[in-house]
C-alpha cells in the first residue's frame, strides 16, 4: 500500500533536527573535552599523556562501533540507532558525574560516552541526509554537520563559566539532563528514516510522477508486444548494464576495493589531527598564558570556522570533485599548524584555530560526498563504518603520541610537526584517488558487437 506523502518535503526537517543532535553529541564530548581537563587533573591528578589517552580510547571505541552501527544505518534504522545513542551518551555523562578514580572516568567517557557519539553523532545524521538528498547532497551534508561545531560555540564558554560557579560535576549533569530533554525528543520526532517512510523522494522529486512514468514505460513496452520483465536482457548491452546497476557493494567488495583503502587510509590521520587539536586547543592556550577562561575561546574559533566550513565547501562538493577539496583542506592545516608551533600570541593562536576549524568542519560533508563518488548512496553506512574500523590504530596512537611529546618536551611544537607528517601522508593517498563517479562493486564486462 502506497504511503501518502507529506505536503512539502521533509528533507531539509529532518536536516535541521540533524544538525542539533550534532551540537548536542559533539557539543557534549569532543567539542568541550578540554574545558575539563584543567579541573579533573587538579581533582585526580592526570598528566597530558593519561588525558591524550582518554581522548585515544574514546576514537578507538566510537570507531569500533561504527561498522555495526554503519550496517544498522545501511538497513534504514536511523531513528533507532540515533535514539539509542542519545540514551547512553546521556549515561555516560551522568555516570561521569559520580566518578570518583580517574579510571571511572576513562572507562565512562571512553566507552559508555563513545559508543553513544557513535550512534549519535556525524555517520548518522550523514546517512540520513545521504538518503534524503541526490543532487543537493553535499550541501544537505553541510548544513546538516554544521551542527556539530555549533554546539560548542555555545557549550564551550558556557561550560567554562559553569565549572567555575559550581563545579565540573554539577555541569556534567546539566550535560546529561540536555541530553535527554533536548536531544532524545529531537532524534525521535524529527529523524525519518527514508522520504519513502512518509512518500517522498530524494530531493523532493514528485513521487507520483515517477510513478507514473515507470506505469507508461511498461504500457509501452507491452504496445510492442514485448514482455515487460524480459526487456532488460534483450540485448547484451542491456544485460551487461543492468547486472552493473545490480551489483551491489557488500562489505567483501568493499574490502577489495583500491579506492577503499586509499580512502579509509587517507581519512584516518585526517581525523585524528582534529581530535587532537580539539582536544588540546584549550591546554595549549592556556601552556601560552592564556586564562581558563579565555582558553574556552578556543573551541569557539574552532567551531565558528568549522560552522562556515561545511556550509561553503559542502556545496563546492556538488560541483567541485571532493578529492580536490581534501587536497586543498590538507594544505591549509599544514600551513595552520605551522604557525601554532612557534606560538604566535593568543589572538592569531585563536585565528589559525578558526582555520583548523574550517579544515576539521568540512571534512564529514567533503568526506560524505566522495564516498556518495565513489561507492554511492547504497553502501554509505557500509563503506564510513569499515573506513572508521580501518582508521582505529592512527585515532588510538595519534592522542598518545602527541600527549608523550607534550610531557616529554614540556611543549607543543614536537607534537604539532608530527601532525604535519600524517596530513603529508594523507595528501598523498588523497592524490591517488580517481576523479570518476561511483564505481560498482563488480565490473562488467560489455560485449562487442559484431
């Protein structure tokens, strides 16, 4: 039985309520990690390394879990796995709240609080608009994760303020609390799964019309006298193309792809240099004199860069092939942290920061719309959630490494030129990559003719 659809089309709703659980699960977890790091060292004593290492177990964690929640998504369960999500990112924080031994809070917002990002978090919110969008892909893709660095325009500076008045666990609680007032009513009220959940099509495009022209296509066909179902292997041509069409991509094909593995390889120290920057940009302000306060700036610039990011080059994406995009990306933050090592003052810190931002902001609706090149829209979840699980050992030893070469050189430059080498690494594999649409997961062979 046909759904009756909607009035007006729903995708760019559901892109509007995606972009605020993304404030909420960055906003809540990476977006303001460093605003804590201060008052839970004073409390249990942590080094640079120990807090690098929580960040670290939290990127193993999320990506871990992302492969299952990739299938999960891949199945049309967005809502679902979005709504779980939000349930135990809004534990984790609750639990982080009562902890009393550093290792509670490493197991609280490594794991429970990890898990929960993943569910909730940009693979989400970027399937979904993969699904609701064709042509505006790359745009829906940006507005939508702009979300994620607008929470912590927001939460950054009034968590700063908070944790002074009444503390870090009085403000962990005011986390979990928004969580579910806030973000688990948005995920289950807002999120469609697919626009043929409510009768719709990517883009808005007219249902009904379609329809119809697929009902006259098959009137014709039976004009001629043909039959209707064996049409599409009357020719050799016709096969060939409608076994390319056909031909899925299963997670085997995925991990024999070239493209893949140049993708997920490439992808891998891109994220890991954000999360190590995110984390550490309110410490490094703050080793360079800058007050707690002023510090929580940092992730201000950072998300007032990454909100204008995604909205520019997510769009630049639809017309621009995303491979160039990440080439130009990877430039940019070379030249950003080029500048942070030589600890250029607090208000030019806070511009190369805004300029990280723009390069970390942009890359899940960049990294979305070569994945749409590449794989299409079939094999999204699929294809992040194995990229993610590949990324795993750069996203655990990248925070490690940059946290030991803070405490053992008592800066940050050694850290910053390390980073420097994985976007050297990833430029060159991005580089590698074809320039072509989406590929099928088994080439067919055409026949010749004659």
């Amino acid at each position: 039985m046909a759904v009756a659809p909607h009035p007006h089309f729903s995708g760019w709703r559901v892109c509007a309520f995606a972009a605020l659980t993304q404030a909420i699960a960055i906003g809540f977890t990476l977006g303001t990690v460093g605003v804590f790091a201060a008052p839970i060292a004073s409390e249990f004593g942590s080094t640079a390394t120990q807090f690098n290492f929580g960040v670290a177990l939290f990127s193993l964690v999320m990506n871990a879990s992302m492969p299952l929640a990739g299938r999960l998504l891949d199945r049309g369960a967005i809502r679902l796995v979005m709504a779980i999500g939000a349930g135990l990112l809004a534990l984790g924080l609750l639990g982080l709240a009562q902890a009393t031994a550093l290792w509670q809070v490493g197991l609280l917002f490594g794991v429970v609080c990890a898990v929960g990002m993943a569910m909730l978090g940009p693979m989400a919110s970027s399937t979904a608009m993969a699904m609701w969008f064709d042509r505006m892909r790359g745009r829906a893709l940006g507005f939508a994760n702009a979300g994620g660095p607008a929470g912590p325009v927001v939460i950054a500076p009034l968590a700063a303020f908070t944790i002074e008045a009444v503390g870090w666990r009085t403000t962990l609680l005011g986390f979990a609390a928004i969580t579910l007032v806030v973000g688990l009513p948005a995920v289950w009220l807002g999120i469609v799964d697919r626009p043929a959940d409510v009768g719709q099509q990517p883009d808005g495009g007219d249902a009904s019309a379609s329809q119809a022209a697929g009902e006259a296509g098959a009137e014709g066909i039976a004009a001629i006298g043909a039959d209707p179902a064996s049409v599409g292997a009357a020719t050799p041509i016709a096969a060939a193309v409608e076994g390319a069409v056909a031909t899925p991509w299963d997670a085997s094909a995925i991990l024999r792809s070239r493209d893949f593995w140049l993708l997920a390889l490439a992808a891998a120290p891109f994220g890991a240099q954000g999360i190590v920057v995110g984390a550490n940009s309110i410490p490094y302000l703050m080793h360079h004199g800058a007050t707690a306060q002023a510090a929580a700036l940092a992730p201000f610039a950072m998300s007032l860069g990454a909100i204008a990011g995604p909205l520019v080059l997510g769009s630049l994406a639809d017309r621009i092939h995303p491979r160039l995009l990440f080439l130009g990306l990877c430039g940019a933050l070379c030249l950003a942290f080029g500048g942070l090592m030589i600890g250029p003052g607090f208000v030019a810190s806070l511009a190369l920061l805004v300029v990280c931002g723009v390069v970390g902001g942009s890359m899940m609706p960049v990294y979305g719309a070569l994945i749409g090149r590449l794989f299409g829209v079939a094999a999204f979840g699929q294809v992040m959630g194995l990229a993610a699980l590949v990324g795993i050992p750069m996203l655990f030893l990248t925070p490690i490494g940059f946290g030991q070469a803070v405490d053992r050189t008592g800066g940050y430059a050694a850290g910053l030129i390390g980073l420097v080498g994985l976007i050297a690494v990833a430029m060159t594999l991005f580089a590698l990559l074809p320039a072509g649409p989406a590929r099928r997961a088994t080439p067919v062979a055409v026949p010749a003719i004659g």
